[in-house]
C-alpha cells in the first residue's frame, strides 16, 4: 500500500496506468487534499469509469444487478 502524500510517488502512480506525463504531472503538484481534488477536471478527466473497469474495479451498480437478477 502506496501514501499518495509526495508529489513523486503520485506521478509514478499515475503513470504506471498509462497516463501521459503533463496530465500526471498536474495531477501529482496540485496543493489540494484529497477531498479537493476528487472532483476535479484534471481527476475526473484522467481516471474514468472504463479506465477503472479496464483495471479491474467492481462497480456497486453492476455488482447489485448481478444479485438482483
């Protein structure tokens, strides 16, 4: 497990996804917290919801149409 406290460990995070590095690094040197940025243009630009299921993530809609059904 990864703190996303460094602007270096941020960048490297980022770009381990694949984000080009002028989106990762406006990214990583913003002086917001967490709770800032999480609705950002440059947050919600980068990291979206197929780029999230690419990786892996289980969305809660998804999973409760599974069991629903």
């Amino acid at each position: 497990m990864y703190i996303w406290k460094r602007v270096r460990t941020r960048y490297a995070m980022l770009r381990m996804p694949g984000l080009d590095h002028n989106k990762a690094f406006m990214f990583a040197c913003t002086r917001k917290g967490y709770w800032r940025i999480a609705n950002s243009h440059i947050f919600t630009t980068t990291i979206t919801n197929a780029r999230l299921k690419q990786a892996g993530y289980t969305f809660f809609s998804d999973y409760y149409k599974a069991v629903a059904a």
